[in-house]
C-alpha cells in the first residue's frame, strides 16, 4: 500500500476517533457538572455543548492542546543542568557558602553527593 493509500484509509479513521474523544470528553464533563456542582453550590445544570465549551476553553487556559513539549516544560531541566555546571565549577569553600546562603535564606540545604549516596 502506497503512503497515499494509507493515508485516504487512516485519515478518515483520524477524523472519527477525534470526533469520538471530543463527544467522551464533552459528555464526561456534562455529566461531572450535573451530578456534582447543582447539589454542592446551587449551580445550574448545563447541555452537552455547554460542557464542550468549557472543556475546550480549560485546555486552552491549563491544558493546550498536547502533541508537542511546551517551551516551559524545559525551563526546569535547563536551569538544572546550568546549576549543575555551576556546582561542579566551584571549589570546596564556595559550595560550603552556597550551603550557608540556602540555609540563611530558605532554610534548606543542597545535599551534598555523600548525602545522596545513602
């Protein structure tokens, strides 16, 4: 089968599964709303397209919309591999004095690689 082939028979299937977990997740979230939220604070309840609405708009708020690593999901490991370059350039006092200043700050200290070894 050709890659046109292939993609003339998942395409379609593509498009289905989609529409599929789109209709899951907006009744999934209808049926959350309506079984929780009237009882708990007096809310009303809401239709089908109502909770499509607002799963679509919670993902673009918290979510996004996946298939891809966000720029600030590497934020943390970029600043971890910096401090580690930084940690194995300094000598035995200036680590001790890093120590000092994390414990007069935040009241923690780095644990040093013996520490991390039991």
């Amino acid at each position: 089968m050709t890659k046109r082939g292939k993609l003339l028979v998942f395409a379609p299937l593509a498009i289905l599964a989609m529409l599929f977990f789109a209709f899951l997740g907006g009744e999934i979230v209808k049926l959350l709303w309506n079984w929780l939220l009237p009882d708990l604070f007096g809310w009303r309840t809401i239709t089908f397209w109502q909770a499509l609405g607002l799963l679509v708009l919670c993902r673009i708020l918290f979510g996004g919309f996946g298939g891809h690593r966000s720029v600030r999901s590497n934020v943390g490991r970029r600043m971890r591999e910096r401090m580690h370059e930084k940690w194995e350039g300094m000598t035995p006092e200036e680590r001790e004095k890093f120590r000092d200043a994390m414990r007069d700050r935040w009241g923690f200290v780095p644990p040093t690689r013996e520490e991390k070894a039991q």
